[in-house]
C-alpha cells in the first residue's frame, strides 16, 4: 500500500492558520537568506526559535513573527 493510497488528498489534520503561519516562516527565512552572512545566521536562529515555539503555541509564534517581520521592514534588527 503506498502513501497516495493512505493520503489521497492529504493529511486531514491540516490547520489553515498553522498552513499560513508556516508559509509566512518560509517566506521570512528567503527573505533573510540574501543578506550578509553574519546578520543570516544571527537572523535564522531567531526564525528557529519563532519555528520552534510553533509547535506549542501558535499564535504566540505569528504574533512574535509579526513583529520580527516589521522590525525587518522598518530596517531594525529583529531582537
């Protein structure tokens, strides 16, 4: 029995709300990908630990990612 025969149409489990949070940590984490090495890396742990704090609590995670993401538009480095 092969995965598509157990999961047609995906998990059934999928929650919007984490669905769009995990594609706004995505798209924060291509963001930062083009900046200087040392501002990336400083700037990926904090995306890890906005990842990580996700998984127990999500909507702690958008709001702190929220502020992370216009603290990057404004042009101040994310605390």
């Amino acid at each position: 029995m092969g995965v598509s025969e157990i999961w047609p149409s995906g998990p059934a489990w999928e929650d919007p709300e984490l669905t769009l949070l995990a594609a706004r940590l995505r798209a924060a984490h291509e963001r930062i990908s083009v900046l200087p090495r040392q501002a990336r890396m400083r700037l990926h742990r904090h995306l890890l630990a906005i990842t990580d704090l996700a998984k127990r609590d999500q909507e702690l995670a958008a709001r702190r990612l929220a502020v992370f993401l216009d603290e990057l538009d404004r042009g101040v480095e994310p605390e």
